[in-house]
C-alpha cells in the first residue's frame, strides 16, 4: 500500500512539472512546416497549418539575384537544403514590413547559420537581435578565412543591403527594351516571363519582397 501511495505521488509530481517541461521550449518555434518554394538565397514559401506563408531567413542577407553568380548560387545552395516537399521548423523572430515571417529555419541544423558557414551569405548585422551573435560572426569569419562562397573576392563581394542602395535609382537594361524601361505585371503576361525579369535584376516586379515577381499571374 505504501508504495502504491509513492507511485501515486510520483506521478502527481510529473503531471504538474509537464507544462513547466513545454514552456521551456525555445522562445518562437512553430510547429512543422512544409517547404513550397524557394524565393532567392534568403527567402522561402512554407505551407504551415495548411496556409502558405513566406519566411524572410533571420539574420542573415544574401546576395541578389543580380549579384551574378552569387545570387544564384545561394538560391541553388538553399535548394539543395531544403528540397520541396521537405518538412522544416521555424522559430519565428519576427514579422516585416512585407508581412513576412521572419525566422530560423530549422533541418537537422540550422539553416541560416549554415548560409553563413559555406559563404552564401552574410551576418546581417543591423537585424541581428534574436539570434546567437556570436555564433554568426563566428561563422562568417570562417567563412571569410576559407574563402568559401562570396568570399572567393578578396574582402567578399559588394554587401546585398549596399548593392540594393546602389540600384534603387539605377536604370536597369535588359537587352530587350530600349532604355531598359520598367515593365508592368498586366503587360508580361505571364508568371514565368515575369521570374525570368526579376532573375535580370526588374526586383520592382516583386512588390512584397518574397522572392516572386507579379504573383498576380500565378
């Protein structure tokens, strides 16, 4: 009797210590989410409790899609992490002025942290509150010292935040227009057209930042 008395206690215990176990989770996570797309090296489209969400990866900022073959090589690299259909779990940091869900994104590793670690992208450092800043920069200096990625230029390439400041008045030609006059998404026509002018540099096309241009077409 006595010990069925402990048990009873025991599990009484238990029961009372599990949410105090659940709130010790780390601040932000989500629960599973399921990868849809794949915006640019630090942009991705989730499908989470069945609605699609877009994710902006914390801290970090990758080249642009101008940033010729940086732009591309991060998007490439982030497919290869994360392919489509691949569950992922965000911790949430923040939302943007777009809308988006700002967030770590999670695959076994940390997804984020790993763009930094291989090069394909940098700290950044003016949104860098919420994550481990030490562990960034950290990687970002072995990043450089190895010359993975964006760092195979001596001191790294143009930083994406300071090549977007360059372009926001720049005319951008495409070899098609005279001029290199700005496109609508009514004239394009269609979905495909309008990611290959944003791949050319047309980033206006994409209105909120996600990554797709004139998703209106879709």
């Amino acid at each position: 009797m006595p010990r069925r008395v402990h048990s009873a206690r025991a599990l009484a215990v238990a029961l009372a210590l599990l949410p105090m176990a659940m709130a010790q989770a780390p601040a932000g996570a989500s629960p599973e989410a399921t990868v849809i797309s794949i915006g640019d090296g630090d942009t991705i489209r989730v499908r989470m409790n069945g609605k699609p969400i877009t994710v902006r990866l914390a801290c970090i900022d990758a080249p642009e899609t101008a940033q010729r073959p940086y732009g591309q090589n991060a998007r490439q690299y982030l497919q290869q992490r994360l392919p489509l259909g691949s569950t992922v779990t965000l911790e949430q940091k923040t939302t943007d002025r777009y809308g988006r869900s700002v967030a770590e994104v999670f695959k076994g590793i940390n997804i984020n942290l790993a763009m930094v670690e291989d090069g394909q992208a940098f700290v950044y450092r003016q949104y860098l509150s919420g994550c481990d800043a030490k562990e960034y920069l950290d990687g970002e200096f072995r990043a450089s010292r190895r010359r993975y990625g964006v760092w195979q230029v001596e001191g790294g390439i143009t930083r994406p935040w300071d090549f977007r400041k360059g372009r926001s008045a720049a005319v951008i030609p495409d070899g098609t227009t005279p001029g290199g006059r700005r496109y609508s998404c009514k004239e394009i026509g269609s979905y495909e057209r309008a990611q290959e002018l944003l791949r050319q540099g047309h980033t206006y096309l994409d209105g909120n930042g996600d990554g797709q241009a004139c998703e209106s077409l879709r």
